[in-house]
C-alpha cells in the first residue's frame, strides 16, 4: 500500500463510529493503491498515440469491463461521468432531447440529482412530469403509472434515506408499455444490492463512485445498446461522443476496482451488514421505548436504518452525541430545520420527520461500534428530549 491510503486506514481507525455511509464511503485500500500509478508515473491521456497514453486507454478498457460485470451489462454500454449527478442529468435530459413526446413519470421521492433536471424539463421546456405517491415505506405502486405515451420513466432503485428498494423491473415494464425509456438511479443500490440491469429492464442507470468505496468526482451512465440519448456537453468525441473531455483515468480506473471488489465481498457483506442493522435497532429500541423505525426489514437495503426519536431534533439528538457520525431526515437552511420532503410523502407528520436519523452501515462497521453507537445515541436523545 502506498503511503498515503496507509495514512488514511490510521486516521479512519481513530474516528468515532462512521455511520454514514449514505453519504459516502471511505475509498478502499485496494482501490487506491489500483489508483496510485495513474496519480503519478502514468500520467498519460488515453487518446494520445504514446506508450503513456496506451497504458491509460487501456487501464479505462478494464475498468469499462469491470463496471460492466457487476451490472450484467456490456462495456461498450457504460459511460464514464464527473459523478452520479452528471449521470443521472445525462440520462435526463439526453432521453429527452428529441423525444416525440414531452410527458415523465416519476416518484414523489427522488433525489435532488433527478428531480431537479425533471423540473428543468417542466419549468423551461413544457413537459408534464407525473409524480407516483408512495406508501409508509417509501414505495412505488407501478400500477399507478397512468395510460398515455410517455419519452421517460425515472425512478430511484433505493432510497438514499430509507432504504428502500423500488419495485424497478415492474415499473420499468409499464413505462415500456407506453413508449418510454427507463432510467434508475442506481447510486445507493451498486455494490450493496445485487443489480442486473436486464433483470431489472432499464435503459440507462446511474453510478456514483463514492457510495461503492471509490473516489468522489467520478461515475457512469449504463447506456442500452441502441438507445437513443443526446450529450449534455459538448466538446470531443470521448466516451462514444456522450461525455467529451479527457478522461478521469486515475478516477475511473477507481471506479473499476471498487466495482471488481463490490463483486467479490457483496454477498457476504449484505448478511453481515443487515445482522448489524438489526442489532442496532434492538439496542436502540431498548434504550429508546417510542423509537419510531421509518426503514422496512424487507425490499431495502441491507446497511440502512431509519428511525426518528419523537419529541426531539435529529440534529440535537446527533450533536449531543460527536462521538456517532451520521445524518437526519432533515435539511437546515439559516437556522431553520425542515422535515424530509420524502418522509412527508411517506406520510409521515413534520414532527416526527424532524427527529429522524438515518444510520448507514458499511464494511467499516463492528458489532462492538453498532453497540458504543447505540449507547451514545440513546443518551444523547434522552439529553435533548424537553424537560417535564
């Protein structure tokens, strides 16, 4: 191992519980020392004729296969992007240049990095986007998908804050029904859940580095063979002319072998990472008799548990607790906390939805620091409750 992934396997040792994986996850040893060449002696541009440059065309070659591999896809189908959010925009907004006609369909909560070209698409461009309310647990009913032609289905395939795995292949059967593309947004799902996209029956998907231990700042688009899309930027012919601009080779070839290890250890890691989660939901129910679980037990994410505190702020209960290091179900904008807009479409009251914490496991995660976690959440929230 180089030096500096050494120095970084130290520093996360000595951190207090990581339990927010969600977010993003610490990028693996084996994968940054896969990385480590590209960041120094082989610096060279992929499209250049040299022996530098034929070493990195080749080095994104493996890790296209590899991506490919863990998603059942072919490598001339995956699309190297700057992140999740430039795939999922990609997808977008590329299906819907040219599209014969301007109606979506979607869920009422999707992230951001969907959501918001869908708007743009409505706002600035006429569309109509339908959004499919969602039960308590946060899922589609495909059934809900109303009749009419459509250009584009896009839908989250597990939800960044519940967990929950959408009913992807049947949805994706009645946006085929009517005409329209199928786009997932797979950030949460790759290298936790199995993912096969002809299983699944999508057209394009989305891939986020970060949440499978890779870098930040690199992703991939799953492009069907013969789908139509339109390039967002512009420039050279990179990428099959749908991403132009040199390629992140040190990134991608991170990509690659996070990819090849989500592979290998995924299995194994989801039966230990779900024994985990429900140990810390018994010792925190234990400790916290009216804990509220939003995450279900099953269709979800193996890592990912979801329960709000009533009476409290999730980001109380977190800062009186700094030796856990996780996230709420809310956003704060000048001082002001506001509920997750998807717990609000899960139904669930604003006063609730403020004291939710969204607990994400990873590889990281012991049952000795599921334990400490759960003894320090449990006090914090019993020091934020109000008194009387």
């Amino acid at each position: 191992m180089n030096g500096a992934a050494a120095a970084g396997g130290a520093a996360e040792s000595a951190a207090p519980p990581f339990l927010d994986h969600n977010a993003t996850t610490p990028v693996a040893p084996e994968v940054a020392d896969r990385m480590w060449p590209f960041l120094t002696e082989a610096f060279g541009n992929p499209s250049s004729p040299t022996p530098q440059g034929r070493r990195a065309a080749r080095a994104v070659a493996e890790a296209r296969e590899q991506l490919a591999a863990l998603i059942g896809a072919h490598p001339d189908e995956i699309v190297f992007t700057g992140g999740g959010t430039e795939a999922s925009n990609l997808a977008v907004r590329g299906a819907a240049a040219g599209a014969e006609h301007r109606r979506a369909v979607t869920s009422a909560v999707e992230h951001p990095a969907t959501a918001a070209p869908l708007a743009h698409l409505r706002e600035v461009h006429g569309w109509r986007v339908d959004e499919l309310g969602v039960d308590a647990e946060a899922r589609i009913d495909p059934a809900e998908v109303s009749a009419g032609p459509l250009a584009l289905g896009t839908l989250i395939l597990a939800h960044n804050e519940v967990g929950t795995v959408q009913p992807m292949a049947a949805f994706a059967e009645a946006v085929r029904a009517r005409g329209g593309l199928v786009h997932a947004d797979g950030a949460q799902a790759v290298g936790k859940i199995p993912v096969d996209v002809d299983a699944l029956g999508v057209d394009l998907l989305s891939v986020a580095a970060h949440k499978l231990y890779g870098p930040k700042g690199v992703g991939a688009l799953y492009v069907r063979r013969g789908t139509r899309l339109a390039p967002v930027l512009r420039g050279a012919g990179q990428e099959g002319g749908l991403r132009p601009g040199t390629e992140n080779v040190a990134g991608i070839v991170g990509l690659g072998a996070a990819a090849a290890l989500a592979g290998a250890v995924m299995e194994a890691e989801s039966v230990r990472q779900e024994a985990l989660r429900e140990l810390l939901w018994t010792e925190l129910r234990s400790r916290i008799p009216d804990l509220v679980r939003i995450s279900p037990r099953a269709a979800a994410l193996p890592n990912t548990l979801m329960a709000a505190v009533p009476g409290t702020l999730g980001a109380s209960v977190l800062e009186a607790a700094p030796g856990v290091a996780a996230s709420t179900g809310s956003a704060c904008h000048a001082g002001v906390h506001a509920p997750s807009a998807a717990l609000i479409a899960m139904g669930f009251e604003p006063a609730l939805a403020l004291g939710a914490l969204r607990l994400s496991l990873g590889r990281s995660t012991t049952e000795a620091g599921v334990r400490g976690a759960a003894d320090s959440l449990a006090r914090a929230a019993a020091a934020s409750r109000p008194a009387g």
